[in-house]
C-alpha cells in the first residue's frame, strides 16, 4: 500500500484506481508476450510484429525490441507515457496535479485538438505536439469580458506568469488580513 501511495504522489494521480488501469494494461500486455512466446508458425511471427510495433508508437519499448522486453515493462514506464506526465514534464505546467488541471479543463491540445483525459496514452510521433489550446485564457475570464481578446492573444509563457503572478498577489492580501 506504501509503494502505491508513493506512485500516487509521483504521477499525481486521484486514485489508486488509475493504478490498477495500468497494471491491468501491462498485465494484458504481458500475457499476450508469454502466449506469444510458446506460438510458433507465421500468425505468431505477425502478431508478434504487431505487439511490438504498437507499444514501439506508444514509446514503451525500443526499436530492436523483443518479447522479453515486453516481459520486462513496468508500471511506471507506461505512467510515463501519460498525458498529464508528458505535459509537467515538458514544463508547461509547473506540477502533476496542475498538469491535471490544465488538461481536464480543456487548457492543453495535441497538434491543436484539444484532449482533455490526462490517463491518454500520448504516442511517440504526437509528443511533439503537444502544447497550450489556443483561444484559452489561463485566467478565466469570459470572452465578454473586457481585455479578453487580448490575453487569448498572449504567449503560453505570459499566460502563465501573470497566473503565477495573481496567486501570489492573492496570498499576500491574504496574510495582510
């Protein structure tokens, strides 16, 4: 129970139910790899291809990749390959939990689709596009608002210092009180 307490807090995950959704992925994964092990003849050999090649794309394992290391994967080698993880990695979002919220509340797009399910599986080649959902505001103002249209139009990094910049305006006025 530690140790998935602990990989809660790594990943920034809400429950230990996300947990069993990966062990249940990996677990697929791997009895496909035994079964596939003790088949012989030309539909193993394809299927075998075929296993590899889609968890190749989703960046689990290498390109010289056999069934054996698709034996050896890991938890937190496909908690790696996560939405939310991808994002605080790549430094859009300062932390787990922000990356959460960011992607849950529409904030964060894949080559300008917005995805907003943080356990999503990025694949190798979308990685790289994965960035800030144009036309949002990180401050939560209405469209109708005024000055709206002009914080749309500011960079991601803008966006996020004037967010860092009004949290911490708010806790001063908060210990002045």
């Amino acid at each position: 129970m530690d140790a998935e307490d602990a990989v809660l807090t790594k990943y920034g995950l809400r429950r230990k139910e996300e947990i069993w959704r990966a062990q249940t992925l990996l677990r697929n994964f791997r009895r496909q790899a035994r079964n596939l092990l003790a088949a012989s003849g030309p539909q193993a050999e394809r299927e075998t291809r075929q296993l590899i090649s889609r968890l190749q794309s989703l960046g689990l394992v290498g390109e010289k990749a056999t069934l054996d290391d698709v034996l050896g994967l890991t938890v937190d080698k496909l908690l790696e390959r996560r939405l939310q993880t991808i994002v605080h990695r790549k430094g859009l979002a300062h932390s787990m939990l922000q990356a959460r919220q960011l992607i849950t509340h529409g904030h964060i797009a894949i080559a300008g689709r917005r995805v907003n399910v943080p356990s999503y599986l990025v694949p190798v080649k979308e990685e790289a596009l994965i960035g800030y959902a144009s036309g949002k505001s990180f401050l939560g103002s209405k469209p109708e608002d005024s000055g709206a249209s002009e914080r749309a139009n500011i960079s991601p990094e803008v966006a996020m210092e004037n967010l860092d910049s009004a949290v911490t305006k708010s806790s001063n006025e908060e210990g002045e009180n």
